[in-house]
C-alpha cells in the first residue's frame, strides 16, 4: 500500500507530535508522587522542575522556527525527537535531582520543538486539498499518545513509574525513525524581514489569537477543576489512567476537523469547540464528583480539546500558508501564557474544604507547567 504526501506526513507527525504531547509532556504529573517518594524530593523542588519543564516548552517553540530557519523544517521535529528520546532515558535513570530536572526538562521541551514545524512541512510538501486533513491527524496523534500514557499509568499504580519513562523513551526513538523514513526535507523558508513581515502577520492572526486566548484558558480551567474532583476521594484510584484513556478515545474526533473546516469554515468549528468545552466545563461543575457525570465531562471535552488545538493548526495554515509555522507559533505561545494567566487567577481565588487543603498541602508543583493534564494527573494522585 502506498500513502499519499499528506499520508506519509500525517502518520509521522502524528508519531512524533503523540509522543512528545501526548507522552514526554505529561508523564511527569503521572509519575511525581512515585518520583516524590523514591528521590525523596519536597514540595519546593518538585515545583522548580515543573516550572522549568514549563520554561523548556516554551524554549523549544521559540527555538524551532530558528532552526527550520537555517536547516529546514524537519531539523526541528528530530531534535524534539532527540529530546524527547534522551530526557526520558535520563529521567529512568535519575538518581539525583539535578538529574531528575534535566531529563523531564528535556522530555517537556520535545513537545515546544515538534508541533509547529509540521505546518511548514504540510504547506511545502503535502497537495492543498489534502493539507487540512494531514495537519488535523498531526495534531490528533496527541490522543494516540494519552491512550498509550493511560495504559502505562498501570506500571505507575503499582510503584514502577522508571518503567513508565522507559517507554516513553522506546516509544520516542521509534517515532522519530518514523519521522525520518516519511517526512522528506524541506529547504529554509524565506521569511519577510522588518516591521513590514510582523506586521502583516499579527494582523492576519488577530481573530485566532483571539481564540486561542480563550481556548486555552478554559483548558486549563477545565483540568484544575477536575483535579479538585479527583482530589476529593469520591472518585475510584482507577479514575486517573482512566481519563487520560477516555481524553485520548473521544479526542480521535480530531482527524476529522480538516474535512470539518472544509464544509463548515474554520471560525465555525472553532467556535463550536469553544462551545463544547464550555459544555463539559459545566458539566463538570455540575458533577459533584460522580462518575456518572465525570465520565460524559471528560468525553465531551476530549472531543473539544482535541479538535480545537486541531483547527488552530488548520486554520493558521490557511491564513498564512507561506508562514505556517510562524503563524501557529504565535497562537500557541499567546495560548500558554493564556493558561498561565487563566490558572493564576484560579489560584488566587479563595479556596474552602477540599481544595483549600490541597493548596496548603503543596499546589507548587502543579503550578509550574502549562500543561493542564499535569495538573490533572497530579490532583487525582492520592
């Protein structure tokens, strides 16, 4: 069988972009009550690496373009493929934490390298017609890559959390030999120079930065209210490895916001992903801490959450095709310190019962990322 351009493409990338996100990003909150208790690490320094983990994301996302820049566009997802690979294996065999930092830093950057590179690489190697559909699986394979995390949080209930980063490790030098056979090499891309360049750009990306501003803070919201639900007890232990299977299932959706687009136009899909996190975050807030309702929640925003980081990456490419990755680079790094903001302010909210004692009992170490499936994971570790 032989794949189209946009098939050999969006099967790498979605290798590469399910390891590095769905994986490398958020095994850290998985793991931190094993890693806690084995290295016998406190509150404070759990939180310095999270928030370095953090910085490290956002490092890789402004160090990719400049690296597409000077040799091509796949040099940014090898060397996420490499720092993903690498942090994992260090993080396997860390005995200190210095040790300890510098591989799940490694691993958190992998995910800031790879994802924006694809667009450029689509726009220049993959047919225009076949370009939604190719950037939607590319984005889609972050929830191939939670089912995989949910089925290894076996291996962390159960005290062997080495073996956890141990495949991470497998799985991200095997996606980046994938990436490597399939995605061809791209030349340096021009980019307009001066205010002129900048200025055209934010002017094209004005309505999806807007989007993603709001997007990305009802995510983080949405994750910290579920840690809160998790945190109370009323849930089972299974609960956790569990949403993380159920994030990953019902986010598959995702394949199908190029053909969505397509038909509909990407405004509207977006504001219909708007509108279904929203649902669920109600739903949510509505749950109590039943199953019976925390299960359609975390369904209902699999699908949302998937689809809408998928019809960012589409939509950005449609805009601005000859500067995709510069585009969608923009929205991401508008969207993080969206969640950022979004989290703080959730934060300084007075807490009472359940979550004012999981603030005093050491928050630290949740605050530091912007990826709210660590908040999520971390909240439901007890």
């Amino acid at each position: 069988m032989t794949l189209s351009p946009g098939g050999r493409i969006g099967l790498a990338g979605a290798a590469v972009v399910g390891v590095a996100f769905g994986m490398a990003r958020y095994a850290y909150g998985l793991t931190l009550p094993d890693i806690r208790e084995d290295l016998r690490l406190s509150e404070l320094v759990l939180g310095l690496v999270a928030s370095a983990t953090f910085a490290g994301y956002l490092a890789g996302l402004l160090l990719a373009g400049r690296l597409a820049a000077r040799r091509g566009s796949r040099a940014p997802t090898t060397a996420g493929g490499a720092c993903g690979a690498a942090g994992a294996v260090i993080v396997t065999f860390a005995q200190s934490p210095g040790l300890l930092a510098v591989g799940v830093v490694l691993a958190g950057s992998a995910g800031g390298w790879v994802w924006a590179p694809y667009s450029d690489i689509v726009t220049r190697s993959v047919p225009s017609r076949q370009q939604p559909r190719a950037l939607a699986i590319i984005t889609t394979g972050t929830s191939g890559g939670l089912v995989l995390l949910g089925a290894l949080a076996v291996l962390a209930a159960v005290g062997l959390w080495r073996l956890v980063w141990a495949g991470i490790a497998l799985a991200a030098v095997a996606a980046a030999l994938v990436n490597l056979r399939l995605v061809p090499r791209t030349g340096s891309a021009p980019r307009p120079e001066g205010r002129a360049g900048a200025s055209s750009l934010v002017a094209a990306l004005r309505v999806p930065v807007a989007y993603s501003v709001v997007y990305f803070a009802v995510v983080v919201v949405y994750f910290t209210y579920a840690a809160d639900v998790l945190d109370s007890g009323t849930l089972p232990a299974a609960a956790v490895p569990a949403l993380y299977a159920a994030l990953g299932l019902t986010g598959m959706v995702g394949v199908a916001t190029g053909t969505l687009g397509q038909r509909l136009g990407s405004v509207r899909v977006a504001a219909l992903c708007l509108a279904t996190v929203g649902a669920a975050l109600v739903l949510l807030g509505l749950a109590g801490g039943s199953v019976a309702t925390t299960a359609p929640s975390a369904g209902i925003f699999g699908m949302g959450y998937m689809t809408g980081s998928a019809v960012l990456a589409v939509w950005t490419a449609e805009l601005v095709p000859e500067r995709a990755g510069a585009a969608f680079t923009a929205c991401l790094v508008v969207g993080a310190l969206s969640s950022v903001a979004a989290r703080r302010c959730r934060d300084t909210r007075p807490r009472s019962g359940v979550a004012a004692r999981r603030h005093r009992g050491g928050v630290t170490a949740q605050r530091g990322g912007a990826d709210a499936v660590r908040v999520l994971a971390r909240g439901g570790s007890r």
